[in-house]
C-alpha cells in the first residue's frame, strides 16, 4: 500500500539461500503479504469497466464516474489506475464525490502510517485512497489540475473502483 499504492515499485528483496531455495520463513511471509492483499480486496463495491479508459473532458478537465447504484459504508478504498499508454501524464488533481446529487471535496480518510489523508501529485499505475464518506456515494470525480500531456496527448484513467474496508476486512492490515 506504501508502494504500488502510492504509484511506486515495490521492492520484495526474494533471495534463494544457498541451496538455490528460498527460506520457509521467507515463503511464509510472503503468503501472509498475499492473503492480507487478498483480503483488502476482497469486497468490490463498485468498478468502471477496464476495457473503457475514462477520458478527460478537455474543456473541464474532469473524469467523472457516475455509480450504477448508491454505496454506502463508512470506510472505502478507491483505487485509481492511470492509462499510462501515453506515458504517465497526470500531474494535480483534486477529487469529488456526488453525494445526493451534489458534488463537494471528497472526505478522505487515512490508515496511518500506510495511506495519507490528503492528495500527493501523480495517479501512475495505481493510487490508493481511503473514502470516508457520511452519506451515500453515487459518484466519483476527479478534476486534473495539472498533466504533461503535449499534442495529440490526453489525460486517462484506464478505471477505477470502490471496496469495503470496513468490518471484517479492517482487521486484514
């Protein structure tokens, strides 16, 4: 989550030992890592479809993800994946959700220590954030603000998705 969810590599340093095996313990690990990311995502909400890239308007700068149903659960992850097939353009942005027809701020929550409670620059290959959300959620926006896109270039998002991090699942970190 402080690495890819962050749009960074994340660096796992698998070693064989001297056999040419890796270490039990290390096997162990790495399963415990597997299941609790299983886990994190495991209950999906809501998702675009991937094989539709979310386009940005040119005019408004917004890419706008209208929910087929409302949700509602008081703690949300929404990952968001940038189409990189022109390079990574996403600069600035900022992001809104509709709640009962209006779109405000989105109210960003925080796991401490793994995902912050406010925007950093960039969507790259996936961002996590974490939604805390007092009424319904029926859509998500995000607004660039900055992109390096030049000509014949434009912002997308290759889609983005909702899961509940709530109940059960919060134990899962």
């Amino acid at each position: 989550l402080t690495s890819v969810g962050r749009s960074a590599n994340l660096i796992l340093n698998i070693a064989p030992d001297g056999t040419g095996r890796i270490p039990p313990s290390d096997v162990a690990r790495y399963q415990e890592m597997g299941a609790a990311i299983r886990c994190l995502f495991s209950k999906k909400l809501a998702e675009t479809d991937p094989a539709a890239p979310l386009r940005m308007d040119p005019r408004t700068g917004e890419i706008s993800w209208r929910l087929p149903t409302a949700v509602s659960s008081a703690n949300i992850s929404l990952v968001i994946r940038e189409d990189q097939t022109a390079g990574q353009l996403i600069g600035n942005y900022s992001l809104s959700c509709n709640h009962a027809g209006a779109w405000t701020p989105c109210a960003l929550g925080a796991l401490p220590g793994v995902i912050p409670g406010t925007l950093a620059a960039g969507v790259g290959h996936k961002r996590v954030l974490m939604l805390a959300p007092a009424a319904p959620l029926l859509g998500v926006r995000l607004t660039v603000r900055s992109h390096f896109a030049t000509a014949g270039q434009a912002p997308a998002l290759r889609d983005m998705a909702l899961y509940d991090w709530g109940g059960a699942v919060a134990r899962c970190v």
